[in-house]
C-alpha cells in the first residue's frame, strides 16, 4: 500500500509540473495588451569568410502593418567581437518589424535579394528577415545575418592595337550605377577604381568598336574575375 501510495503521488507530481510549465508557457492575451514582449538575437557573419563581424550595427526597422517594407530604424545595437547581438523589446501588433545589418567595407542586406549570387560556395542574407510575432504567437527570434564584404577593383584600359577607336563596359555589380566606362580615340591608357563584390565571379560586360560601327554593332567581350575581400585588385583590359 506505502509503495501504491508512493506511485500515486509521483504522478500527481508530474502532473503538477506538467501544468505548471503549461501555464508558464501560455499564450498572453496580446491582442488586449497591443503588443508582444519578444527577444531578437544572432550574429552578423561574414559571408565569404563565416567569422563575425565585429562592430557591425544591427537594425530593427518597423513600420505600419500595411504589406509595405518599412524604413524606419528605431533601435540599433552594434556587435561584440564574437558578432553577437541580442534586442528585447514590446512588439506592437499594429507595426511590423525587420531586421537589418550595416558594417565598414559590407554591403548591408535591407531591401536587397541576393537572389543566385554565392560567396565562396555560402548565400547571403537576402532582405530583412521578417520578425513573425503573432499569428501564431513567438516571443524568440534567432537571426544569423550573412554580409558581403566589398572589395576595391582598379582597371587599367588599353588601346594596344589600334583596331577599334571606342570602348565601354558596364557598371560592375557592387559599385553605384552610372559608373560606366566610356572612351574614344586610338591612344587610350587610362584607369578606373570601382568598389565591387567580394569574394564571387563577376562578369564585366565590355564592348569594342571598329570606326564606322554604330550603335547595335561591335565585339561583346564579356571579362570574368572573382576580387578579394577587403583587397584591391587589379586588371589590365587591352583592346
């Protein structure tokens, strides 16, 4: 009977703690309250190397629950040496909330798809990440934020053989549109300084011209290079 009772009174105590975590682990009546008390965590890495990136500034955008991308950063918080960060905060149920990532010589990933793109065989952190609090409800989030490194490309361009009297090449990707190259003349040799991906093969689109050739005519060379992180690079273009 001492054993049975023994018994019984393990499980009314197993039952006890059962209903004790239930209860800790309810959902809170948000909807009365406006707002979730959550956590947002992680680390900002490099996404061509993987190690953290130290004094990295970590954003949390919010703005109206419209289906809109909002663009306000009300909170920041700026990375240890191990890249970590770490937010708590009232998430209200009428904004919604992102996160972002900015650092020295990176690309930040607000409003940006990578789409296809990898850094030595890992992806990017395409956009915001999207903080889903409610429906269902979540209190903890854990946000690895995966930065492109930039990197500085100098080009040096060369009319060697005096065959064509026009060169231009595209943008690279990376660098502010517009900054494309244009020359004329027989005798060219000047250079040019872009800051461009890091660590991923690029395609420079290049165009040569015969005199006489109009618009939709000449040579289409397209020029491949991967640039170092963090490296200048450089590259000679004879035409």
């Amino acid at each position: 009977m001492r054993k049975l009772k023994h018994i019984f009174t393990q499980i009314l105590l197993a039952f006890g703690l059962l209903v004790l975590n239930s209860a800790c682990d309810k959902e809170p009546d948000y909807e009365k309250q406006g707002f979730i008390e959550v956590t947002v965590e992680g680390r900002a890495i490099d996404v061509y190397s993987q190690e953290p990136i130290d004094s990295a500034i970590v954003q949390i955008h919010s703005g109206p629950r419209s289906g809109l991308y909002p663009g306000f950063v009300n909170r920041t918080y700026v990375t240890n040496s191990n890249g970590y960060y770490s937010y708590k905060f009232k998430a209200y149920l009428d904004s919604a909330y992102y996160v972002s990532a900015v650092a020295k010589d990176y690309y930040t990933n607000y409003g940006i798809t990578w789409g296809s793109w990898t850094f030595n065989g890992n992806r990017p952190t395409s956009h915001a990440p999207y903080i889903q609090y409610h429906n269902p409800w979540k209190d903890k989030f854990v946000f690895n934020l995966s930065l492109v490194p930039s990197a500085i490309l100098k080009v040096r361009v060369v009319n060697k053989d005096g065959v064509y009297d026009r060169f231009s090449m595209n943008t690279p990707a990376g660098s502010p549109l517009g900054n494309d190259i244009g020359v004329s003349g027989m005798y060219v040799d000047q250079e040019y300084e872009f800051t461009v991906y890091g660590g991923t093969e690029l395609t420079l689109s290049t165009h040569r011209y015969r005199p006489g050739d109009g618009p939709g005519d000449g040579d289409y060379v397209p020029i491949k290079i991967t640039c170092l992180p963090h490296q200048v690079n450089t590259l000679l273009i004879e035409y």
